[in-house]
C-alpha cells in the first residue's frame, strides 16, 4: 500500500504526549512508593490545583498532595504494602486476572491473552511465566508504547491502525478489569492517595477511549 | 497548515482543552515522572512464529507434594507455554493393590490454586513495625542473605552455638530437602545448633511403646489387614488425615472380605461413616479406662492367651514378674484390684469413658476371640496429659490375647513400620550434642540455661545459652500449632529474648508473621524432589519440577548455599551437590545401588512418576520374635515383651509413670475439679480441608468445608445455642469465636475445633478464626514430655 502522510501530526503529536504523560503520572501512583522526593516534586512542579477539576479522584489527590508530609507518605508506604505488595493477604491485587477469573487467581486466562497480544507487538515482559503479563503496570506501560510508535508514525494508516490498537487493548484488556479493581480499592481502604489514584485512573481510561474514538473519527472523515 | 482544517480543530483546540489533557499537556514531564517504572518489555524475539495458545501442546508433568499429610500422592500437572494449566491426579485403576492407585484427596484439588494465589509470598522482605506486628518492607535477596549470615555469626559468636535452633516445621518435609534440611547443614558447618527429638504427632507413644516392645516399629504393612477377622481403629481417622494414600483401600478390600470394623472415638467421624460396622464413643482422655475393662473382661472370662503370655511376655501374672518386685504390681493383680481394691470392671470404667458396660464386654469378647484381630491406634488419643498410658494399654491388650507376630494381627502401641526406603544424599553432622524435646522450645527460650535433665535435657547438664536465633523453615510451629498461642505470643514479641527469627514460607501464616526476615519459599511445582509417604507405604513419587518459580521465590538449598558463602563453608555446604537437581538424581542413583537394584534410572522414574517397592508377603510387626524368641528377643532389657517395665518402676513415679500401663485420671480431664468453672472438654482433629495448618488461607477450600465447631445437642441446648450459632469458646488461657455445628455426631461433654485454623486475633486478643491453641496447654507430658493439646477444659457460650 502506498504510503499517505498524515497531515495533522503536529496537531495530534501534543495530544499524544499529553496522554503519554497521564498514562505516567498513572505509572507513578502505583508504583511502590519508595522515594518521598519524587512526591514532593510533584507537589511543587506538578500543578497540583488543576487535578481539583478532575472529579472526585483528581479533588481527594490534589487534597492528599496539599497536605504532604513525611509521615502521610509513609503512612501510605504501609497502605501500598497492605493493598497491593503483600506479604499476607493483598487486598487489591494489581493483576488483571484476579478480577476476570473464577477463582480470583494470578496466571489465569486473562494472563495468557495479554501475553499473546504483547507478543504480536514484537514485545515479551521481562518475567514472562515469573510474574504475571498482565500487571497494571505493565498494561499501562503497554499503552505508552503503542503511544510512542503513534508518534513516530508518519502514515496515516499506520496512524490510524496503532489508533484502532490502542482502542482494542483499552476495550479488550485494559478496561474491562478497572471497574471491580476500582471497587475493591475503595472497599478497602481510607486513603485518599490510592482512593484518588484508582478512581482517577477509572476515569482517565473511560476518558482516553472516548479521547481515541474521537480522534479516529475525526481523521476517517 | 491550514487553521481551518477541522481535523485540526478538533485536535488542536477541543481535544486539548479537555481537562485530563490540559492539564498533563501543561506539566510537561517533570523529571521524576519519566524516572518512574523501570522498563519491562524486551523484544519479543519469536515474533513471526507465534502460535495461537490453542496449537500450543499441553505437556502433563507428573509431581508431587510433600507437605506433612501422611498421604503421599500423584500430582498431575498439565502445563502450557509455561503456565499450570489444570491439575489432574493418578488415573490408574485399583484391582492390584501391591500397585494401588495414588490419587489425590480433597486438597490437591486446590493445589493450583494455591500456586497462583495473589497472596503468595513473592519478595523477601524484612520487619518494620515490631515483631508480630505483621509490618514488612521489600528488600533485596542480597540484604536478606547479608542479614542472615551477619546474625547467625554474631548470636552464634555472643551465645555459643547452643543459641541456634531450627525450630520443628512440617510444612515440607517429606521430600529429599527442605529449608530445614539447608538450615541444618549450615549451621552445623559454622558450629552447630540445639537439637531437638521427638515429634508432635506421637510424642507420647514414641517415647512409651519402646518400654513395652523395645520399637516403635510395632505395625504391620497394610496388606496384612486384608487377613484381619476384627479391626478396632482407636482414634484413628485416616479418611480425614490421610496417614497414608493407599491405607483406605487396604481397609475396603478389608472389609470387603468380612473384616468386622470397630471406630472408637469422641467423633461419629469419616472413617466411621466410610468403614465401621460400629461407632464407640468415648470421652477423651479415658481410653485407658477402657482398655482395663477390656483387659478386665477379657482375663476374668478367660480369654486371654495364657501361652503367649506366659513364652513372651514380663509382668502379666504373679509368676512372671522380674526379681526383687512385688507380685502384686502384676497386670492382672491390677486389673483384679489385688492391692488398690478397685476391680478394673466394665461399670468402673462405664462411669469414667461413658462406654456401656455391656458393651465393653461386647467388644473384649470380639476382639478376644474373632482372631485374628487387629487393633490400630490413633495418635490423636495420645496427645493427653497421660499419652504414654495409650499407647502402652493397647500393647497389653494385643498381649493379652496373643494378636501379636501374626498374620493379620497388629500389635498396637505406635504402630510405626517401614520395608521401602530411599537414600537421602543430604547429610549434616551437627557438632553440638545437646538436645531438648521438641515440645519443650518455648521453655528453651524463656529459660533454657535452667533446664535440667528432669525437663528432658540430653547431652549435656546444662545449656549456655537460652534460644537465641530461630529459623523456622515452612512450619507453624513458631506459634499457630505449638501449645498456648497466648503464652508463645508474649516470648516471641519480646524482642530480647529470641533476638533473631528468619521464616521461609509460601503464605503469610501466623508464625511468618513473628519474622525479622520472611523468605518466599516454592511450592512442590517449582522444586526437584521425591515425595515419600510417612513411612507407611511401599512407593516413592516423583518430584518434577514443573515450572520455574514464580516471582523472587526461592528454594531454601540455594538461598542458604549463599549464607554459606558469606560464612566461608559454601563448597563444604554444597558437598552432596551443587543444586537440588543433582540431591534427587543421587538419591536415585545411590538407591539403585545400596537398596534396591530393581530401582528405576532416573529418566525412567520420571517418565513412571512413582515406584512401587513389591513385596511377596506381608510385612509382620514382631513375626520374627514371636516366630523364635531365643534367637530374635526383643529389644527390651529382658528381651521380652514388657507388660512391666522394670526400667520405668526404677523412676521411682509410679503415680504418674507407672511400670504398667494404667488409667490415670488426666488433669483438665473429665474428673478434674476445674470442670466446675470449665465443663466441657475440647479436642481437636486434623481437618480434611487442611493439612495441619497448611492451607487455612484456600478459599475454595474453606467452601468445601468450613471452619466450625461440633457440640452435642445436650450441650448446646443447656447453653441456648442452635445450631449455626457463633460462640465464644474460653479457659483460663485464652478465647476464640467460632460458629458451632449442633450434632449427634459427638459424644456429649466434649466440643471439638478442627486443628490448624490460622490464629487470627482481634485487638483485645480474641482470636475470630478458631485457632485451637489459644486454648492448649504447654504443660507437657510426665514421661516424654510431649504435647498434650487434646487434654483441656472448656466453657462456650453463645456470642
Ligand atoms: S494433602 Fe496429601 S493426599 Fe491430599 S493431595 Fe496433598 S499430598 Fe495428596
């Protein structure tokens, strides 16, 4: 096939790095967090009153990042350890299958076709069968690199394939998990960090899928 | 580019605008976001030659599990591109028993499950808050081993080497190696550790059978049940516990060729539902009442093998005592009440065990005269404050009617035999002699530099040095099934005292929780081995390692190997190998060897995934003995069988420890004055869904069957309780809350816990999960100092 510029790359080239970096700020509210400078620079370059207009989970972050001190960020140390890391029983297990299979277990199904589709992609986690593919983490990391390749494309339909990807992997294996993780977060926890986190991520997904089928949209026509 | 181009509109000025975007559009990238996760993908490098899962072959790799259930079976795991896929278990057929069937009970069916739970312990992690607090922070295996080999120098350099100890765990011993296996090997390479003996499974009976027959080794192989006219299993419940895969089927073809099978026990139980002609309830702690009713029954109808007696036996009669003893200390003087003037008669002993008088007679008769006849002891029974008694009353009664060296008898007392072994390459020599019963740990930590050879001491008069440092590899025994959580609970939090504790799990147990440094340990999926049943039974499994471990999990050889390192003894540390693998390819080599030259090459064992050892006959406990005494006496001091034991009469204890086997009303038993203030008494059982403690925390298995109470509907109803209620059970020692189950099925004046439930507190210490021991005692057995948790004294009362 021939290739077709697309014309618009500079117009859509911010939007993907705009996404690109929410998918990183995503990345950093759950990680384990080990560094208190990092929530500290965050607060002070991260233009924390803007998160106020982004629904409850964007109000109860900028609430918890307005009030930062040693002592909350290592309060949340042990939340994270509690909800997330272990050891003993984790409340939230950041894994997909937990929440898609039967028996809540890790490896499950849910694991494999991740796996299958990272592969297509020319791409193997770096523990493949030592921990499982289909890592919060990992998927959103997943997101960013489709989101690379977009901004490295010049053809329009290359564009507009990595586009329809990215549509597939938030409806096919990133989303379909988020609603009951995002309940299971709330049930079991008081923290306006993570509360905020999961629900901002809820929100931020739902968004970015609307965000994409717009965008594809609108080059189509 | 044209401004009005819509697309570009849109992009640029709606899509732009929209919150989320705006805002991370705006911030840029602070340095730190892009700092944050590390990469996690490589390139796929089999990109163009992906298969569809569905085309991926399913491998099944045949395994084995070696926790502490006397089972031992086939675990069939069905593997894809990596992954446990399902797990299936032995499929061959049963008609040929020298090759029985080795299936998988209730929990194997969890058995992936429990390898792909999100709450595996997956990283090494090391204590934050304070100890038992459960808080843990990750750190890397290179701090973990550091720590490690820092504290077992400096405690064993501080204390002495009589500092360090392995604590019992059972959670993976019955395969080549284990935590405490490396454990072991390390320590006795840089000094040595405290020993300790005996076990917690037949403390009792281990220590008291050997006065009556010189071994613990007075069972006989399954295969001779199949020759048995009457069987008594005396608290003994295989259906449950297993205590050995292949037994159940030995006990149907049993019964099957009109074998007539006796279950006494508190509890209408699964073996009673699955083998017995009849249930004998019995209140616990009095079976020695019954045993001398029987005895009396059996004498005073003139029953008894007086030949057998008389050829094999010291200290039935008048005229068979050692020298220098009163004949009135003789079994039948006792039993006749010569001297105390209590005639051991079925009312007595009615009004004590709550078995009927006629009944008692019912069954001495049978068990007299339908020969031959087997009487299998339980070690649940055992574990009384009297335990010693059991296990040596039943030895009387085989004695008394001559079941004893025959063909389809049993000679009762512990019951250990064993025709089929393999070599273990795993050895230690451990240059510290001292050794303390295993029961006794919490003593050796609180005051261990007191103890004295009157609290079971050996090998030494006096330690050096009280606990220390505590390695407690796969077990539970740190707090969960040792005796008196409470009292355990209060040593280990006082961080003074044990000052060191490293734990090695899969899950986050009780005990793991008391951890300085927690270790993820593997499951039998990701490790070498070979699965050996506890003793009884003529195979061997094969441990395949199915797949690598998950996460930072690690076995404890190759974490240890590294401890060593770091102490310098690493190359004499890995001198029976260099990895597990090579443990497991040498025991089968030297097995081949020493043992056994029809043992399969190590390829073939583990394309079979099990061997089965055959024999032509069955094996007899005492056949050669009783075949020719002069030639084989038995490994007693006389050389007999001994009824009497002069060696116990020489303790000068005859209260407590007498030199026949007596009923001794047990403390918190059924006559203890206590029982004003605690009226019932509590045992515990070894619950299908678990394996001791292991497996507590599998959902599915708490589905299959839950963690509850049995109380009899007399005692529920003078407490008001319904079935299905929750209650408070309590002693002096502790509390727990628990819903109860209303049922016939127990005898009335006794609750029963299953065993093993996670100790899971409240914040005033009331445990919500029904964890037996809060409510047990640490005070020990008089002779083997063992553990007596069946022996205790309770209230309940509807919450
Ligand atoms: S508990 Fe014992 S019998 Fe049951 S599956 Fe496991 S090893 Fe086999």
């Amino acid at each position: 096939m021939d290739s077709v510029p697309f014309k618009q790359q500079n117009e859509l080239i911010p939007i993907l790095i705009a996404r690109k970096n929410f998918y990183q700020f995503l990345i950093f509210l759950f990680s384990e967090p080990k560094n208190n400078e990092y929530f500290i620079e965050i607060r002070d370059n991260g233009k924390m009153n803007e998160l106020e207009e982004m629904g409850k989970g964007g109000q109860l972050l900028h609430h918890f990042f307005l009030s930062l001190t040693d002592e909350k960020i290592k309060a949340e140390k042990e939340e994270y350890s509690r909800l997330f890391l272990g050891p003993g029983p984790i409340r939230a297990p950041l894994w997909a299958s937990f929440y898609l299979s039967k028996d809540h277990l890790l490896f499950d199904e849910s694991t494999y076709q991740v796996r299958k589709f990272y592969h297509q992609y020319g791409l193997q986690y770096i523990k493949e069968n030592n921990e499982p593919d289909d890592h919060l983490l990992l998927e959103i990391e997943f997101m960013v690199s489709l989101i690379d390749s977009c901004s490295e494309e010049t053809d329009r339909f290359q564009i507009n394939r990595l586009l329809a990807d990215q549509i597939y992997f938030l409806t096919t294996h990133l989303l379909p998990w988020i609603p009951a993780f995002m309940k299971t977060v709330i049930k079991n926890t008081e923290s306006q960090l993570y509360k905020g986190a999961v629900l901002l991520l809820h929100d931020f997904l739902t968004f970015d899928l609307e965000v994409l089928c717009e965008i594809k949209e609108a080059i189509l026509e | 580019m044209k401004e009005n181009n819509p697309i570009t509109d849109f992009l640029k000025n709606k899509m732009l605008r929209r919150t989320f975007l705006k805002w991370s559009g705006a911030i840029g990238v602070p340095v730190v976001l892009g700092g944050i996760g590390v990469k996690q993908f490589i390139e796929y490098k089999e990109a163009h030659t992906t298969v569809s899962k569905k085309d991926i072959p399913e491998k099944i790799i045949s395994t084995c599990s070696v926790n502490n259930c006397g089972g031992r079976c086939v675990i069939k795991a069905h593997v894809k591109d990596g992954v446990v896929v399902r797990v299936s278990t032995d499929t061959q057929e049963g008609d040929d028993l020298s090759t029985p069937p080795l299936r998988a009970c209730v929990r194997g069916r969890n058995y992936r499950k429990m390898l792909y739970h999100p709450d595996r312990l997956k990283y090494p992690m090391k204590r934050v808050g304070k100890r038992g607090e459960g808080k843990f922070e990750r750190i890397t295996w290179e701090e973990a081993v550091d720590t490690i080999a820092k504290e077992v120098k400096r405690i064993g350099e501080t204390y002495g080497p009589e500092s360090r100890y392995d604590n019992y765990a059972s959670g993976q011993c019955w395969g080549l190696h284990g935590g405490s296996a490396a454990v072991r090997k390390l320590l006795s390479l840089t000094g040595g550790f405290l020993n300790y003996r005996n076990d917690y499974s037949s403390g009792a009976a281990n220590v008291a059978t050997p006065y009556t027959y010189g071994t613990n080794n007075s069972g006989s192989s399954f295969d001779s049940l199949l020759y048995s006219k009457y069987i008594i299993l005396w608290g003994q419940n295989p259906s449950e516990m297993i205590f050995s895969t292949p037994y159940r089927e030995y006990l149907m073809k049993a019964k099957l060729n009109g074998a007539k099978i006796v279950v006494i026990d508190p509890r209408y139980t699964d073996t009673v539902v699955a083998f017995a002609d009849e249930w004998i309830p019995i209140l616990p702690t009095t079976d020695n009442a019954l045993m001398d009713a029987m005895g009396y029954v059996i004498v005073t109808e003139k029953l008894h093998d007086q030949a057998f007696l008389d050829k094999y036996c010291i200290g039935f009669d008048e005229a068979h005592m050692p020298k220098g003893i009163d004949k009135k200390e003789s079994v039948k003087s006792y039993l006749l009440g010569d001297k105390d003037g209590i005639a051991k008669t079925p009312e007595w002993a009615e009004r004590i065990c709550h078995v009927p008088a006629d009944k008692i007679r019912e069954i001495a008769r049978n068990y007299a005269t339908m020969k031959p006849a087997a009487l299998i002891q339980g070690w649940g029974p055992q574990r009384h404050a009297f335990g010693e008694q059991f296990a040596r009353g039943g030895a009387h009664l085989a004695c008394l009617t001559g079941n004893v060296g025959k063909l389809g008898c049993w000679a009762a007392g512990t019951g250990y035999w064993n025709r089929a072994n393999i070599v273990s390459p795993f050895s230690y020599e451990n240059p510290v002699k001292a050794s303390i019963p295993c029961f006794l740990w919490t003593k050796a930590v609180e005051m261990g530099t007191e103890m004295t050879s009157a609290d079971g001491l050996e090998g030494t008069d006096k330690l050096k040095s009280s606990i220390k440092l505590i390695f407690n590899m796969a077990g539970n025994m740190l707090i969960n099934q040792h005796a008196d959580i409470n009292k355990t609970r209060k040593l280990l939090e006082d961080e003074s005292k044990v000052e060191f504790i490293v734990v090695s799990d899969l899950f986050m147990t009780p005990s793991a929780k008391y951890a300085d440094i927690l270790l993820p340990g593997t499951t039998f999926f990701e490790r070498w081995d070979i699965g050996v049943p506890w003793c009884f039974g003529d195979y061997v499994v094969f441990g395949e390692k199915t797949i690598k471990p998950l996460y930072e999990c690690r076995d404890e050889y190759d974490v240890f190997a590294e401890v060593a390192g770091k102490l310098g003894v690493k190359d004499k540390y890995l001198e029976n190998g260099s990895t597990i693998l090579d443990l497991v390819k040498e025991s089968v080599k030297r097995t081949k060897k020493e043992l056994d030259p029809t043992f399969p090459s190590f390829e073939e064992f583990r394309k079979k995934g099990v061997h089965h050892f055959t024999f032509n006959e069955p094996l007899i406990g005492f056949k050669k003995q009783i075949d020719d005494i002069e030639k084989n006496p038995f490994e007693t001091p006389s050389g007999k069988i001994e009824l009497f034991s002069k060696a116990l009469w020489d303790l000068h204890q005859q209260e407590d420890i007498p030199a026949i086997a007596k009923y001794i009303p047990a403390w918190e038993g059924p006559s203890d004055p206590l029982k004003e203030k605690y009226p019932l008494q509590l045992i515990g059982w070894h619950y299908k869904r678990r394996c001791h403690s292991t497996y507590d925390n599998q959902e599915w298995l708490e589905e299959a069957a839950k963690q509850e109470m049995w109380l009899n509907p007399q005692d529920a109803k003078a407490r008001g309780i319904s079935n299905g209620d929750r209650v408070q059970v309590f002693n002096d020692r502790g509390s727990l809350v628990i819903d109860v189950r209303v049922t016939e099925r127990i005898i009335p004046g006794v609750a029963a816990i299953p065993q093993g439930a996670w100790y899971s507190p409240n914040e005033s210490g009331i445990d919500q999960r029904g964890s037996l021991n809060v409510l047990t005692s640490q005070r020990p057995t008089v002779l083997a100092k063992a553990n007596p948790q069946q022996t205790n004294l309770v209230e309940v009362k509807k919450v």
